[in-house]
C-alpha cells in the first residue's frame, strides 16, 4: 500500500515539474490539488497505521514496566508490519508475566514458610551483612537485642543490647568463619549460646553473617546440678579415701610386715589408688569440661613421670604377666606442665592397654622432643584399634557400647580434655592385630 | 622438734594425719573446727606450719586464713590447704592471695609428697 502512495507521488511530483518547466497553469494547478490531495490522503493512512499503533505499543510497555502485568493487550490496528510486533509483544509480555507470577509466587510461599519456621523456633535468628545491615531477622532476636519494632530496616547500631553488640562487632571483625560463644545476658540473666557462620551472598556482593542464639539457661543449671552432685559425692568419699591410703603408706613403711600381708596391702594400695584416680578423673571432666581446671605450671621431669606411672601400674602389669617398662630411647626431659594431670593421662593411657593386652604382652612409655614440642606415647602388643573408632574412643562413655565389662569409659576422654587443656594433641596409631600407639604432645615452655 | 597443726572436722583423715608425721618425727595438734583451730594456733606452743581443710562446720578455711593473717603471732605460719573439695580455679586464686597460703592440695596427695613438702617448708 505504502509502496504504491509514494510511487503516485513520485509520479505526479514528476508531472508537476514537467508541467512547470511548460508553464501550463491549468495543468499545474489540477496537479497541486492532486498532489495536496493525495498528501492528506498519506498522512492519514501513516497516522492509522503507524503512529497511532506505536504510541499505543509505548503506552502498554511503559505500563508492563510499571505494573508488571499487561492491563490490557495492545489492539492490532497498524499494517502488517506493525501487527507483527504488536501480535508477538503480546505474546511476550503475557509470558513474562505469568513467569513473573509464577516466581513471586514460589518465593512468596518460600519466605512465608521461613518465616514461620523462624518465628516458631524458640532460638533467636539474626542475618547481618559485613556492613552491619540487618537483612533477616525473626521477631524472638529483637527481644533479646533489643530493638523496637520497626517498619523500615535497621542495621546493628540499633541494638541496645550493649554486650551482645559487642559480641556481633567481634564477630564482624574476626577472621573465624564459624564457631560457638556461650554468653551471659545482663538483662535477663540468663545464658545464650551463640553460633554464628558467615558466607558470601552473591545478589548484594557482600559477606553475610547468621547468628543462631540459643538459651541455654536450663543445661547450664543442670550441669551446675550435675557438678555440684559430683562435688558433694566426692568430698565425702575423699577424707575415708585419704585416710585408707595414708594408713596403707604407713604400713608399708613399717618393715615388720610379713611377706603375706604385703602382697595384701599392695593389692588393696593399687585398688584405693585406683578408685581415687576415677574420682579424681569424673571431677578433672567436669572441670575441664567447664574450662575452670586450675592448671599448675611446674616443673615436670619426663622419666620421673614415667617412673611413677610404671610403678602405680606394675601390680597389674604383673599379673597379668605384662612386660610393662620405660622405652630404651626415652628422652629424660624438662619442661613445665601440670604434673598431676599428666600422671592421670598417662596412667589412664596405661591402664587403658593393660585393659585390652593379653597375657605375656608387652608396654611401653616413651617420650621425646623436638624444638616446640614434648611427645609422649604409650604402645601396647593389644588387638589394635580399627581406623573408623581411632577418633570415637576419645569420646566420652564411647566404650560403654563395644566393651560394657570393661569399666565406664571415661579415661580416654578425660585424657583427651586434660591434653587440650594443657595445649597439645592426642591421637592414636594402631596397625589392627599389631597393637595401638597412642601418642600425644604438649607445648614446651622451658624449666627456669 | 617441729610442731604441726591440722584444722580439719574429718576425724579419720586428722588422725591419719596425726599418726603419719609422728612416726616421721613431728608433733601433732588437732582441731576440730575453724574456731578451735584459730584458738589453738594462738593460745598453745606456736605450730609451725598449720595443715588446714576449707569446708567446716563454723568458719570455713578462707576465713580462718584472714584472721590467722591479722593476728600478729600467727601471721607468718605458713598454711596448707588440704582439702576434699573439687577446688577450681577460682577458689585457688581466692586462696593464693591470702599471704601466709603455701598451697591448695588435694586430701588426696600421697603422704611421701606431702611430708616432701612440708620439709622443704620448714625442715624436719
């Protein structure tokens, strides 16, 4: 159609400048109104189908962007041009938007049910970005952080909760990605533990921290329950305990004690030993649980140590015909450490292998040194620990399942709490059916 | 001879106590709570050294500790805590600054160790 106006045009601009160059004014003139006529005729038909078409295919984008639904589909009143794209612009905007639907949607549903889980759960939920920004939070942590409820968001300075702001502001500034801080809140008095873990979150290209508070008021009271348990048992075996011992050293001092009743006494010596080491080790867990164990800095002589350990545990060594002795390369070694908690790792180390060696086996107590550290080891001919258990038997009552006669499993794990109270390590390395070396190392401060 | 004096309401342990450090060649006294025991650090022959336990019937240790200190005759004897408690960190510290302390021991030291200690305090 287009084609055809402006070929008509072109046809009468041609007679119209022939017509000039003959100055024929009849002829010019009926040519103009041709002309003019068939303009009018143009600009109308390029209005209709065009102009009009476009403005409306402007009006409708502009409102999709505003309202993200198409209101109402664009009319196809242009030519067939112009009807194609409004034909497929429809087309487009109807799918975005269902898809848009569709998604706000699924994140509607998502959020609403994270919010739901984080305002049921009794623990306090806090999302901050590395600037300080509150992104998430549930309404539990404003309780507790004490924020008043507000429409618009907030960032970390509108907590009052001074010693939980302070806590957060070391979080932020710390390199740790993740970890646990028990914390007591002046307001309510009560305990909270704190775990926190940071991640990228890529859509604001910031670092985000989640902080998880927890009450853990309740446990805290039981393990004072639990503890003041121990302690009130444990004052009152200690002074009859004490005085057995004390007597027991006193006859053995005494060289009138026949042969017979030695054997006696020394048997009833190791047994009393035995039976205050264990209440020495139930309370050593609780303490050292509670980070609260006074540590004593002296000076420990390793063969020393060793000797005694050996000779605590020589009665049973005996009997059951287990070549229990010092290690010919033992380094005799001076460092400072707490001795009396040493002696229970290693004579719970031992007595551990004397547990599981058979008859006519073989112990022995090492220790050597490089420049930063001491290293002790105890190795056993027993049956050899399997690679799955070699990191569980460090935990507490974890024999209770695999060796039920074989006592209340606690000494592995007290040595495990004693040694990282102390600042070292403990493993184990065992090749099965060989035996078990369990070996661990403690930082060497010098003795003065 | 040097002359001990063990504060302390377990009877059995004061008298295990007492027989060990005569056999080994000390004088014994007993009291058998913190206010018998303050007496008799002040009144009697002046021991010297005074084995002390924390939990008692009327005046606990730490107690007995500060008025030992304010007494001029008693407050250079040194002091031994012994005791049957599960003491933590805390209560160590407490003690420690009391200036006559010596030490925070376990009833459950072995008596060879403690009669070490209590040589190199003030001689046999």
């Amino acid at each position: 159609m287009m084609f055809y106006i402006v070929l008509i045009n072109l046809f009468l601009l041609f007679s119209l400048s022939y017509s000039l160059f003959r100055l024929n004014d009849h002829i010019l003139i009926s040519l103009l109104s041709v002309c003019l006529i068939s303009l009018v005729f143009f600009s109308f038909y390029l209005y209709q189908k065009r102009i009009k078409p476009i403005s409306a295919i402007i009006e409708s984008i502009k409102d999709f962007l505003k309202t993200h639904s198409l209101q109402k589909i664009i009319p196809m009143k242009g030519d067939k041009e112009i009807n194609f794209i409004i034909n497929n612009l429809n087309k487009m905007m109807l799918e975005l938007q269902a898809f848009k639907s569709f998604h706000i949607d699924q994140v509607v549903d998502e959020r609403n049910k994270s919010n739901a889980v984080m305002n049921t759960i009794s623990d306090s939920v806090l999302l901050i970005d590395s600037s300080g920004e509150v992104i998430h939070h549930n309404l539990k942590a404003l309780g507790i952080l004490k924020i008043e409820l507000k429409t618009k968001g907030f960032t970390i300075s509108d907590i009052k909760n001074e010693g939980l702001l302070n806590l957060i502001n070391d979080v932020i500034n710390s390199k740790e990605q993740k970890g646990n801080i028990e914390f007591e809140n002046k307001d309510d008095r009560k305990f909270y533990l704190i775990s926190f873990s940071k991640f990228r979150i890529p859509s604001i290209k910031k670092d985000g921290i989640f902080f998880v508070m927890r009450d853990i008021t309740v446990e805290k009271e039981i393990q004072k329950t639990k503890e003041d348990f121990f302690h009130m048992i444990t004052h009152d075996m200690r002074a009859p305990l004490s005085t057995i011992r004390g007597y027991l050293e006193i006859i053995f001092s005494d060289k009138n004690t026949s042969e017979k009743y030695s054997r006696y006494i020394e048997n009833i010596n190791y047994s009393v030993n035995k039976l205050a080491g264990m209440i020495d080790d139930i309370l050593n867990m609780t303490k050292l649980e509670g980070k609260r164990f006074p540590i004593k800095k002296e000076p420990i002589y390793s063969k020393e140590l060793a000797e005694r350990v050996i000779l605590s545990q020589k009665l049973i060594a005996k009997l059951k015909e287990i070549n229990l002795y010092i290690d010919k390369d033992f380094e005799d070694i001076t460092f400072i450490s707490d001795n009396t908690l040493l002696e229970r790792v290693l004579i719970n180390l031992v007595g551990n292998s004397l547990k599981f060696t058979p008859k006519s086996g073989e112990i022995k107590i090492g220790c050597y040194n490089d420049n930063e550290k001491v290293y002790f080891y105890v190795s056993d001919t027993g049956p050899g620990i399997p690679e799955d258990k070699r990191k569980s038997i460090f935990e507490k009552y974890v024999q209770m399942e695999e060796h039920r006669e074989m006592g209340f499993g606690l000494g592995l794990a007290m040595c495990k709490s004693a040694i990282e109270n102390l600042g070292g390590e403990i493993w184990v390395e065992s090749e099965l059916g060989k035996g078990a070396k369990f070996i661990f190392n403690l930082p060497k401060e010098k003795g003065t | 001879m040097k002359k001990i004096l063990i504060i302390d309401d377990s009877v059995e342990f004061k008298e295990m106590i007492c027989d060990y450090f005569q056999i080994i060649g000390y004088k014994v006294e007993k009291a058998d709570n913190g206010t018998d025991g303050f007496k008799k650090a002040l009144d009697t022959e002046k021991p010297d050294i005074i084995f002390l336990d924390v939990m008692m019937p009327d005046l606990s240790g730490i107690e007995v500790l500060r008025r030992l200190r304010e007494e001029e005759k008693t407050k250079n004897i040194p002091v031994l805590i012994l005791t049957g408690s599960n003491f933590d960190s805390n209560m160590d510290k407490l003690f420690k600054m009391e200036s006559n302390c010596r030490d925070f021991l376990s009833k459950s030291i072995s008596l060879p160790i403690l009669a070490k200690l209590v040589k190199n305090i003030i001689g046999e």
